[in-house]
C-alpha cells in the first residue's frame, strides 16, 4: 500500500541541496565533456531526468574530486533519441528513450576495461516479470499517473472512473457521453512512446495489455509533454493521454516559460530559468491540464504549495526507481554506488529538490 501522506515529516531535518537559479534548461553531460570510464552514468526514464540533472550538477560542482555523477536524457536538445557513447571509449549505442530501454541498455552489462558503460538506470515502472534478471529496483521517491486533456475548450470529462478509462483504452466507449460527458464526438485516446514508465504503469493501472485500436501511440509523441503540435490539431478537444503529476507539478509551478510554443531548443536552450525556478526542465505542460480519477483530484494547492495529492486514487500512486545490478550488499547495492543512489547518499538526502521536481520523497528510499 502507498502511504503519501507521511512523506513530508521529518524531511526538514534532511541535508538538501537547493535547485540551482539559473543554467540550462536541457542536459546531457555539459558539452564538450564525454564521461570518464570510472564516472557514474545514468540512462533511461524522462520523468525524473530533469531531477537527475540537477543532482548531478551540484554534485559534480561541489565535489570535483570525486567520482563525477552524469545523466543521459531521455531524448538530445533537438528531441531525438540518437546515438550517444555513454563514456570515453564505449561504442555508440541508440539513445535509451524510456524506463524500459534504460533497464535494457543496462542489463546488457557492456564495459570498458573493469569500468560499466552505464551504472544505473531511472525506471518510472515498477520490476516486471519479463524484465532481466540480476537486477534490484532501489525505490527513492513517489508521483502518480492521471490522465491529461486541453485546458481550454475540452470534451473530456474533468473526472473518469478506472472503468472509464478502461473501457476508453479498449476502445469498448468511444463517446464522451457514454462515459459520463455532455458531448457525443469521438474519442481521441493517445500514448507516448512505447517502452515509457508512465505508459506501462498507466496501462497495468487500468487493466490494459493490448489497446485498442481506436488508441493513437504517435512516434513523435514524448511522455508528459503538453507542448506538442499534436494537441493543437482537429482532434485536440477530444484527446486525452497519462501525464506524471509530478512532472505537469514541476513544469506548471516550478519551471521557466519555454522560448517558444513548440518548447524546442534555440542552440541548446529550451528555456531560460530566473532565480528561484528549477534549472532543468520548462513549462512542457503547454496546453494541458490535469483531471481526476475516481472522484479524487491528482493535485493539492497551487503555485510553489502544489504537492501530490495524498488522498489520490490509489492504484495511481506508483514508486519511481534507480535500477542497479543487484550485489551481495545488505541493500543489493553496488558500493560504489551507495554514495549516490543508497540511504545516505545523494538522492536520498535531498527531499527538498526532489518536492521541486514535483514527487514526494520516499521514506524507504535507497
């Protein structure tokens, strides 16, 4: 059971490191660096990449003489999942674009010397059977899944039940109306790319092996983007598609203005952070708003107080993951990558960054 409601207690207590105030909207190693083979690399989920990004950032700032901590984003600044070398040596492997790619490129152990090419990787799903072995998901934060419609000018009822979504994704009810709404159009059910957490847990939440046909999974489609040229097309006032709370949170509240409609780079930058704002990461909500499910809403507050709400639909509170290869270690953690990812390191000892990224931190973390 998911308990959201005691995350907050204790957590001022906790040594945090602030968002930094300003610096670049989209990551990657910095440019011009190619990571060392005894850095640490993580690959794989977007949800929680623009965390990531920031925490090894102020890592690698304030320890310059330790292992240096980088991460691979889902997609490059011009959106594309293209080839990348993980580290200095490595042969280029296809961008892991989504939890599922990430958990794969790094079950594939591949190393250069006695040094991995990737070391660990975000996941925004839980563990799944038909995932590899030899691998042990480290839970260190929670979000949860809605479903995400036009802010304005909208078909989609501001609230659906489990069932409605169900029905929605099998494409069994294909009108508004037959699923508690005013308007007889057409729904337009949409999913971002395949081998996304969010899509995975979103479709296991409601029942979903196989959508139906009716169901739109765009190729140009990223998870928890509401910038896309997609919903400003004739079908938008009839989409819906899972968004991560957390990530619309972040991007809605904490986040700077993209430079222009379609949120894409200008020579690397997206967007331009003031003090205060996140560093990474823009407001890639666009055009989107949040709904409930269940009668229960995804947010609570507004502005800098908004927080995932505790007393959301449960099956839609999910655990967000660093996935490492399992050692013989109490906690099945790799020593040399407790300092980042067990009890006492880096992502655990930083509740606060995590809240402005829009989760809530998990009291089992690491």
């Amino acid at each position: 059971m998911r308990m959201l409601s005691k995350l907050v207690t204790g957590a001022a207590a906790v040594a945090t490191v602030t968002a930094l105030s300003a610096g670049p909207a989209l990551a990657d190693p910095p440019k011009g660096v190619t990571p060392a083979p005894s850095s640490v690399v993580s690959v794989g989920a977007q949800t929680q990449q623009n965390l990531f990004d920031a925490l090894a950032t102020n890592w690698d700032k304030a320890n310059p003489k330790k292992t240096q901590l980088y991460t691979w984003d889902a997609l490059n600044s011009a959106g594309v999942d293209n080839n990348i070398a993980t580290k200095k040596g490595c042969k280029p492997i296809v961008r892991p674009n989504g939890a599922s790619p990430g958990i794969a490129s790094l079950a594939s152990n591949t190393k250069i010397g006695s040094h991995f090419c990737i070391d660990f990787a975000r996941s925004s799903r839980a563990e799944k059977s038909t995932d590899p072995t030899g691998l042990s998901f480290i839970p260190f934060a929670f979000d949860s899944v809605t479903y995400a419609s036009l802010a304005k000018g909208s078909n989609a009822p501001a609230n659906l039940s489990t069932k409605d979504l169900t029905e929605i994704y099998t494409c069994t009810a294909t009108k508004w109306n037959q699923v508690g709404g005013k308007s007889s159009a057409t729904i337009h059910p949409l999913l971002a790319q395949a081998g996304a957490g969010t899509v995975t847990f979103f479709l296991a939440a409601i029942g979903v092996t196989t959508p139906g046909k009716c169901v739109s999974e765009p190729t140009t489609l990223e998870e928890n983007e509401g910038t896309n040229s997609i919903f400003k097309g004739k079908n938008a006032a009839n989409e819906i598609i899972p968004f991560s709370t957390g990530d619309w949170i972040a991007q809605a509240y904490h986040s700077a203005a993209c430079i222009n409609k379609s949120c894409t780079a200008v020579k690397g930058v997206t967007c331009k952070p003031k003090k205060g704002q996140n560093a990474f990461g823009c407001a890639d909500n666009g055009v989107l708003k949040l709904n409930g499910i269940n009668g229960t809403k995804p947010v609570s507050g507004t502005g800098a107080k908004a927080t995932l709400n505790s007393h959301f639909s449960s099956i839609f509170i999910r655990t967000l993951y660093n996935v490492v290869r399992t050692a013989k270690t109490k906690d099945s953690i790799p020593a040399y990558l407790e300092q980042f990812v067990g009890t006492k390191g880096l992502v655990c000892k930083n509740p606060s960054l995590v809240k402005d990224y829009g989760f809530l931190p998990d009291p089992s973390c690491g």
